[in-house]
C-alpha cells in the first residue's frame, strides 16, 4: 500500500492495490468524504491514454443512504476521516474516524473505530458505541481557548509478527503522536451493527 495523503482536516486519500478491494482497479483511488454517515467513498479510476502520456481521469462517488449508527452522540455527532482501511476478513475493512463534540462552548476530539464493506456501494457494517482512547487522554491543560482535547487517528497497520495485533498512530494536542498497540479481535468485538446501511 502506498502511504495516505490528507487534504484539510477532512478528507483522506489512499491508494489501493486490486487485491485489497476487488472491484476496482490497481490504479484507484478512494476518499472518504468528510462524514460517513452517510458513508460516501469516491473513486477515481485513472488509465493512460493509448497515445498520450497523460492520464485520463473518471471520478465515480458511491453513498450509502443515511442509517442507523451505534456512536453514541454524547461524544460528537460530526463524524469525520481518520485512517485508512486495512483488511481484515474477506470483503471487510476496518478504518478509525474522529468524532468532534462541543463541549462548554469548545471541541473536544474522540477516536473510533468502523468496518465497512469491500465492494459496492461500501457500506458501513459495524462502529464504536463509544470512544476507544483512554480517559487520562482527556486530563490536564487544553490545547487553546477553542479546543480542550483532540486526538486525531492517523494510520493504522498490522504487527508484523502477529496479525492478530493492529498499531494505531494517533496525534495528541497537536503536538505529540502516539503509537498504540491493540488486539484486533477485541477492537472487531466492540463494535455493534449498523442498521439500514
């Protein structure tokens, strides 16, 4: 997999190669628009030409109708991108958004996790009810006048001696990164089904 690149704070670009989602091509591209509910992915197929040398571009977007989530709204209702998808059964991907909430007139950021469908049209199968960080995360001075706590998924990969372990990159405060390391059953575990996606 090459490596993501992000565009603002919202939106996510990662190259797939065909073996992690069947029905697109080597050379696509997903994004993952700015909220997931619903969950919308674009693809971007892009070929060359036969007698230029310049790609030509097809810009093609899949959304899933509105549904039902289990994120509790206590901790944010704006659900936005984070890391990308790894594989983790057949035609199931598991991803990490961030989820903002205004709290006493500030926001504060939360991490969780969402799987969703490989193929068309990408729906969201199963998300966190509630935030997957630990609580001291959300202790000590704020970051500035408008934010008290973020925490920012960044990249997610597995163990590379044991793929029953994931590593999630994660940025604290805007200032610092942490690397934590999870069992990707007990992650797969915690999340409970969508309804209607």
């Amino acid at each position: 997999m090459k490596p993501n690149r992000t565009e603002g704070n919202n939106v996510f670009l990662t190259y797939l190669e065909e073996s992690h989602i069947p029905e697109i091509n080597q050379s696509a591209i997903i994004a993952a628009k700015h909220t997931y509910h619903p969950h919308t992915l674009q693809t971007q197929d892009i070929h060359l030409h036969p007698t230029h040398h310049h790609p030509h571009h097809h810009n093609v977007s899949h959304a899933t109708p509105p549904c039902k989530i289990p994120w509790d709204p206590l901790y944010g209702t704006h659900i936005r991108g984070g890391t990308p998808a790894i594989r983790v059964s057949g035609n199931r991907y598991l991803s990490f958004f961030h989820a903002v909430r205004e709290i006493w007139g500030m926001n504060t950021y939360f991490i969780g996790a969402f799987t969703f469908s490989g193929s068309r049209p990408f729906r969201l199968l199963e998300m966190s009810r509630y935030p997957i960080q630990q609580y001291f995360f959300y202790d000590g001075k704020w970051l500035n006048k408008y934010v008290s706590y973020v925490l920012f998924p960044i990249s997610v990969v597995y163990d590379k001696k044991d793929r029953n372990y994931i590593w999630l990159s994660f940025g604290h405060q805007d200032g610092k990164t942490y690397i934590q390391k999870f069992r990707l059953d007990q992650i797969l575990d915690s999340l409970e089904p969508t309804i209607h996606c």
